[in-house]
C-alpha cells in the first residue's frame, strides 16, 4: 500500500567562514531522515547554495541567483561567526537578506515557517582571521534579532551545533506539523525517497549497546568532576593555610609589616599549589565533556529507538527521562560552586608576578570548565525537553 509523507525542507544559510558546519549538518539531517522521519513518515531536505544552486549571471546580486533557485522552505537555520558575509545591494550580506526574507514570510503567516539562528563563539584559529569591521557587523545583526523576538543560541563546537539540530529540528517540525497543512506525496518505499540524506553506518547499535554507552560515559565523565571537586576542595584547603600563615606572621610580629622577601616566598608558594591546581584539573575538563556529551548523544539516540521499535514505550521512556533529570538537577549546584570559586580567584589581589600568572592560568581553566558545565546543562536540558 503507497505510504503518506510530509517532505519538510530546510534552508541553511551562512556566510564562508562556516564550511564544516555546513558539511556537518548534512549528516545530522541524514540521521533525523532515518532515526526522526522514518517513524513518523516524514522527509526532511536539507537546501543550500552548493547542491540547489547553479552557474548562472543576474542583473542584481550573486546572492539573487541563488534565492532564485531556493525553493520554498518550512525551516530557516542560519549560522554566523566570525563574518558577516558579502554585502547585496540592500543589505550588508547575503545572510541577511535570506534572514530577512525567511522572517518576511513568518511576518506574513506565522505559521508557514520557523527560524533557528545559531551564533559560533570559539576563537578563530589565527588572529589574522579577525576583521573587526565584519565583527561590529555580526555583533550588529544579533542584537537587532531580539527586536524582531528570534531567540537564538550560542554554541562553541560544531558538536554542540550538531546536538542541538538533533533536538532543535524534530521540535520545531512538530510545531509545524499541529499548526499547518503540508502538501504529502505518496510513495511506494520511503526508502527510494530519502536519497537526498543517505548515511552509511559502520555500526548499527541496538537498545544494549547504547545503554552500556550511556552508563560508561556518565560513569567516566562523574568521575572526572569527582577528581575536579577534590583538587578544588585540596586547593582551597592550601589557600587557607597560606593565609593562617600570613596572620600568624603579622601577629608575631607585633603587627608590623611583613619583609618583602618574607612575602615573596609566601606568593611563590602559594602560586605553585594554585598552578598544581590547574594542571591537575586541565586533563580532566576535556574527559568530563566529551564523556558527558557522548552519555547525552547515547540516550537521545536510545529515545529515537525506543520510539520507533516499540508500541508500549512509555514505561522506558519514563524511566529514562526520570534518570535524565536527575543528572540535570545536580548540575546548577555544580555551576554555582564553580562560579563562586572562580570569583574567589578573580578577587585576589595582584601581588607578585607568580601569584598573578597563577591567578590567570586557575582562571582560565576554571572559565573552560564552567563553559563545559554549562553546554552539558543547555544539551541535557533540550534532550529532556523534547523526550
């Protein structure tokens, strides 16, 4: 019997300095097409520039040719970072004006399409690809983006980018799917239409397989934090001690100012526990993350099967998402904590050269982890959201 489906189409726009999110991407749609779609008999197409577009002259812009050959779209993601992109007749790049069109047509039906916009914040490779004009430009465009009540989202990777699409797209699509009343086409096989997103799989991975990540991941990532709150807690101890020492000195001595050279070897001292602080937690910020991100990207997937290979799914389901719930509850604490202590460390006063080198290599590693600790927050978060 011919098969119903809902074909929903995604324009992705950027400018250049994006590639690999956009190759990225591809593969994300792919794994939606089969893990997303296939159980709910839709297809998602993935539309840009370097597969819609072709070799062509107009009177008005590059960016005119490619609008022109962009068919209609229910999904308009854009992404922008270090560059604003090449400026149109009448806007300041080609992003923009797809932007503005997409947010033309939401304008004119609310329901006919939705918008997802997604700001890069890592350093680019080499502080020669820095234009500072393109930067006002970007830095321009995002703030005028809350006028027009487009919530965006900042991320640092393009994994993190790929873990949101995972959550972001279903979600919207589904929005979609209550409000409007899409075209379907019917197809014998959807298998012969999904083309446009063909993935090969090295490994297939069943319910078991994703289970043991899930608890290996959580398992390893848990244990990287532990080993974090134990050289925060051995740190604080030692900065505590340095302190005792610097009373008792002043008491014995009658409250008169301590030698310099007294005070240097105090510093010193102090700055080589807090540098034996940050190498200790350097290592495990990067197994903390990647493990967690991994446990998360484990138990979206194990979702997706439960969903799709099983009628009576709501008992695995709950219990997943109360297991998920309480790894998200535990996690503001941990921010907080990290927050307060990164505070205590920027508070120190500037009083040696090895105190304050310390002082920024503890800070920056403690910044890296409270932004780890925060990314992990936001994905777990939107995966919960959208079991």
């Amino acid at each position: 019997m011919p098969t119903t489906v809902s074909k929903y189409r995604i324009f992705l726009a950027s400018p250049s300095d994006l590639t690999e999110e956009r190759e990225a991407i591809d593969a994300v749609i792919s794994e939606l097409n089969e893990n997303y779609g296939n159980q709910n008999n839709i297809i998602i197409e993935l539309l840009k520039w370097e597969t819609n577009s072709a070799p062509a002259i107009s009177n008005d812009s590059v960016q005119a040719i490619i609008n022109n050959d962009i068919p209609e779209y229910d999904l308009f993601i854009g992404l922008l970072w270090m560059k604003f992109g090449t400026p149109t007749k009448l806007f300041g790049s080609g992003t923009e004006k797809e932007f503005e069109l997409a947010h033309a047509k939401f304008l004119k039906d609310p329901n006919s399409i939705q918008i997802l916009f997604y700001f890069k914040n890592a350093f680019p490779a080499t502080f020669d690809d820095i234009d500072p004009e393109q930067l006002i430009k970007v830095k321009k465009f995002k703030s005028s983006l809350g006028d027009k009540n487009v919530l965006y989202w900042d991320y640092d990777q393009n994994e993190d980018l790929c873990r949101f699409l995972r959550t972001h797209i279903p979600a919207r699509i589904e929005g979609l799917r209550k409000i409007s009343t899409l075209p379907v086409v019917k197809i014998e096989n959807i298998a012969d239409e999904l083309h446009i997103a063909e993935i090969i799989h090295e490994e297939e991975f069943g319910i078991i397989d994703y289970q043991e990540l899930i608890e290996d991941s959580f398992s390893t990532s848990t244990h990287s934090l532990k080993i974090i709150s134990e050289a925060t807690g051995w740190i604080g101890n030692e900065m505590n001690k340095k302190t005792k020492e610097i009373n008792r000195l002043i008491a014995q001595n009658h409250n008169q100012p301590i030698s310099i050279k007294v005070q240097r070897n105090i510093y010193v001292r102090t700055a080589n526990a807090m540098n034996d602080f940050a190498n200790r937690i350097e290592p495990e910020i990067p197994i903390y993350f990647n493990h967690f991100e991994l446990g998360i990207d484990s138990f979206s997937k194990l979702i997706n099967i439960y969903k799709s290979d099983f009628e009576n799914k709501n008992d695995e389901i709950s219990e997943a998402k109360i297991s998920l719930k309480g790894l998200i509850d535990n996690i503001p604490g941990t921010i907080e904590n990290t927050e307060g202590f990164l505070a205590s460390i920027e508070s120190l006063p500037r009083m040696s050269k090895e105190l304050n080198s310390a002082r920024k290599n503890v800070t920056d590693k403690l910044t890296d982890l409270l932004n780890r600790i925060e990314i992990s927050y936001s994905i777990a978060s939107e995966v919960y959201k959208n079991i």
